[in-house]
C-alpha cells in the first residue's frame, strides 16, 4: 500500500512582517526539508544594519533541515550586517539547538 | 542484541518526495505511541525518522518513481524503525539541506542504528532501535 504524501498534522507556514529595518518571521507548523523553500523565499532580501526576529513559538518541530537554514541565516546576518534572534522555541527545537551543539551560537529570547 | 521473535506492527510505501517525509513521521509517531509510554522516547523516534527519510529522499539516488518502505518491528524490549529506500546507497550532496548532521543525530538519540546496503530487495535500509516500553 502506498500512502499519500499528506500530512496528518499542521502544515509548515511562514509569516513576514516588515516594520522599518526591523523584520519578523513567524514560523508555524513543522520545519522540514519540504518546508525549506518556503523559508528561503521569506528570508530573501533582509535589511542591512537591521533587526530580524525569528519567532519559533509556533513551531512545533524542526529537525536538521531547519537548522542548516538558521545557521544559512546567522551567516548571512554577519555578511550583510543585521542581526538575529530567535524568539520562544519550543522544548523540541531547542532540544535540536542543543543536540547540534549551536544553542549558544544564537540569542535566544524566552 | 535483539531476541525473541519480532513482530511486525507498520509496513508502509511512500513516494521517494519530500513531502513524504512529514508523513512518514506522523505515520510512525501514531505506531510509537501504541508501543511505547515514553513521550521522550516517541519523539526521539520523530527526529530520527524525519532524518532518517530526509537522507533516503535527498541522498538516496533513487530512480524516478521509486519508492520508500517503511517497517516497524518489535521485538522483546526494543521497537526497529526501518527506513528503505530503492536507491543505491547515500553519497554526500554539496547542495544537501542537512549539515551532515542527519547521522549523528539518528545515532544519538537512538539506543543504536544499522545502516544495511543492500537489503531486502537490494535496497539500501536505515535500521533504528529504540527502548521499548509498554503502555
């Protein structure tokens, strides 16, 4: 038997909000390979000398796909001069921060 | 070391896609929790079977139209998750959406992993084992 490729669960969504030099992505969901280029597409063109927040609140999963795209991120925050937090992950995601040993390479905000 | 006889709980097909991977792990996550009370457990069987179908789809080399066999067995104390794919082994990808970091994590959070090439039918087969604990 072959099974759809459906989900049962919430799908990956990913939010931008610009306010000024100051961007928030709202990520919701759960953060795979498959989910990947929605995120690249979000995170296209970030403001230099800016702020980018990514809220992780609603993000129930992620596994190393997503992280190789936050560590994409914090490279490119030092090559194009912003700066980056990562807001409210829950336990699973910091679970992976940490398994991967980058949970110190980020600021995360509770 | 397994013993007893094993008992097969899920056996399932899914397209070689990404979209697969998501429901590969909602898949395993419903048998997991009939099999085991350890909510830790069940979801590190989630991290390790996302990576585990990331790598068979990304780095898999499969043909087109293959598909991926998911098994789960249990045995005295111990759950397999077994993830095949009609591929012909993993070989490392400069455009990979992992930071080789996929196998570490498979083999950490799992009590131990196999990776059996060929396997059943000359696939290339990811073997994870995990504590079991009955409800």
């Amino acid at each position: 038997m072959t099974q759809s490729g459906e989900p049962v669960g919430d799908q990956f969504v990913v939010r931008r909000v610009d306010s000024g030099r100051e961007v928030l992505l709202e990520l919701t969901g759960e953060l795979d390979v498959a989910g990947i280029p929605r995120l690249s597409e979000a995170a296209g063109r970030l403001p230099a000398h800016g702020h980018v927040t990514i809220d992780l609140s609603q993000l129930s999963f992620m596994d190393s796909s997503g992280i190789r795209m936050l560590m994409s991120l914090d490279l490119r925050s030092r090559a194009e001069h912003w700066t980056l937090t990562l807001h409210a992950p829950q336990p699973q995601v910091l679970n992976v921060l940490k398994l991967c040993g980058f949970e110190d390479r980020f600021e995360i905000t509770p | 070391m397994t013993s007893g006889a094993s008992v097969e709980r899920y056996r399932a097909e899914f397209p070689n896609d990404v979209a697969s991977v998501r429901a590969i792990r909602d898949q395993v996550v419903v048998v997991a929790r009939e099999c085991i009370a350890e909510e830790a457990t069940v979801q590190d069987i989630r991290l390790a079977v996302s990576e585990a179908a990331t790598n068979s789809v990304v780095h898999g080399r499969a043909p087109e139209g293959a598909l991926l066999v998911v098994r789960i067995e249990t045995f005295d104390a111990e759950m397999c998750v077994i993830i095949a794919d009609q591929g012909h082994g993993m070989l490392p990808r400069h455009d990979s959406p992992g930071l080789g970091l996929g196998l570490p994590i498979m083999s950490t959070v799992a009590s131990r992993m196999e990776v059996v090439s060929p396997g059943v039918d000359g696939n290339t087969e990811v073997h994870m084992y995990f504590p079991l604990t009955t409800n």
